[in-house]
C-alpha cells in the first residue's frame, strides 16, 4: 500500500504541541494525509508550527472535518486505535499485526488510523465506525501513552513492513571462529606475552584468563583471528630486534 492511500485521522486532538509533534513523524515515515475531527482552535498556533518544524506543511494542508463518519466518507478500511476491551472488540492487532494488514492491502485501497482525544482516547461511537481495532501493549502500572508517542510505534511498524522496510537488513551472521583456530591464538598470545615478560612465568595463565574471558564473549571470527594473530606477529618480530639491539622501523 502506497503512503498516500493511508489517512491519519485525529478525533477532537486537544493541545498543538501533540498534533505539531505528529506531523514531525508522520513526515519523519514518509506519510502526510493528515485529517482533524473538531480540533481544538489553537492547532495551527505557533506551539504546534515549532513542534512540527519542517513539517508544519502537512498541519497546513489537514482536512478538517466536523464527525468521524464525515472524516471516514471514502475510507474503505479504518483501524480505530484504543484500550477498551469491550465485549464485541475481542480481536486486536498489535502494531506489528497491523502493519502486515494495512501493507496487504492494494494499491487502489484507502485506509485510515483513527486516533482519539489525548485524555479519553476513542468513544465507543467512534469505534463502532472502524472495521480493525489496534492496541499497543502497554506496563498496567501507567498504560496511557503520548499521542504523538502512539503514532510514532504504528507508522514505524508500517514502514518497515513497506517498500521502504525493504531497504534496511539486519547484519549478516558471520561465520565464527573453530575452536582450533582461538585455541591456536591464545597459544601464540601466551608465548608472546612472557616473552615480553607481560606474564608471569611461573603462573601466566593468572592473567592469560582474563583475555580468555574478554576474547570469550566477543564472537570472533577467523577474520579477528588473523588480525589478533597478526599484532602478536609484529610483536614478536619487534621483540626480536630489541634482542638483537637493533632499533625497529617505524
């Protein structure tokens, strides 16, 4: 589904800094159909123009609307975000779940997020009027969240199982290090530090275990191998001219 077939509705949004911070991240996902439902009179004041910055265009460009179902009139599926769990709202989406529903859709579908006041969140006739409901699981110890905050989670998850998701990987695994090849290395490291008197001879491995326990959770590769194996090659080299009483090359 493209951006532009996604609506961002807002149902009576009460302060301009909340409705300034969600054009900044709507803008920040790469979405800018913004519609207002009665907002409060201040939602173009220079509080909101500072809290969306360069994003004080889509707040300019908002549809403003009287009702929900004036807002909704040619949406064709609408996800009413909220917390009440009523008898016949058994089935929610997460914002991930969501994600994956609204980018199903076709390009020639529109779609809307419904959001409603800061304090109340959506009326039960609001809800009524959304064919998806979403709810972000939240701590019960404080499970309101910031309405810009709210937003932020659902388009995120929208982009990144869109087009645009696409373009980010996780990082390949590499390939680890056998237990020949770290075990080849300590053999080197060990031999390399006494004979620079780094360790003690007569207990090396006191401190050859600490390098053990760092090199241990590092995940090394054969590639981080040769590079460890390759500083106690200079060192051992360097090491020699000293014994030979030749100063080595910088």
């Amino acid at each position: 589904m493209k951006p532009d077939n996604l609506a961002i509705i807002l149902v009576k949004p009460q302060g301009p800094l909340n409705i300034g911070s969600i054009c900044r991240s709507m803008m920040n996902f790469g979405f800018s159909k913004l519609r207002l439902v009665s907002p409060c009179q201040e939602y173009l004041s220079l509080d909101a123009k500072k809290m969306a910055l360069g994003a004080y265009k889509i707040l300019e460009q908002a549809q403003l609307f009287d009702d929900l179902p004036a807002a909704l009139h040619d949406i064709q599926v609408a996800f009413g975000t909220t917390r009440r769990f009523g008898k016949y709202r058994k089935n929610f989406h997460t914002p991930t779940t969501a994600a994956t529903k609204i980018n199903e859709l076709d390009d020639k579908t529109s779609a809307a997020l419904v959001m409603g006041t800061e304090d109340s969140g959506l009326e039960t006739k609001d809800l009524e009027l959304c064919q998806h409901f979403i709810t972000i699981p939240t701590h019960a110890d404080y499970p309101s969240m910031n309405l810009s905050h709210s937003l932020s989670i659902l388009i995120y998850e929208i982009a990144m199982k869109s087009d645009t998701g696409k373009k980010f990987h996780d990082p390949i695994p590499q390939q680890l290090a056998t237990g020949k090849e770290v075990e080849q290395m300590f053999g080197h490291m060990r031999k390399t530090l006494q004979d620079i008197d780094f360790l003690d001879n007569k207990n090396p491995d006191h401190i050859l275990r600490t390098f053990r326990r760092l090199f241990g959770s590092a995940s090394l590769t054969p590639r981080d191998i040769q590079i460890v194996r390759g500083l106690m090659s200079r060192i051992d080299w360097t090491e020699s001219q000293r014994r030979k009483g030749i100063k080595p090359n910088k």
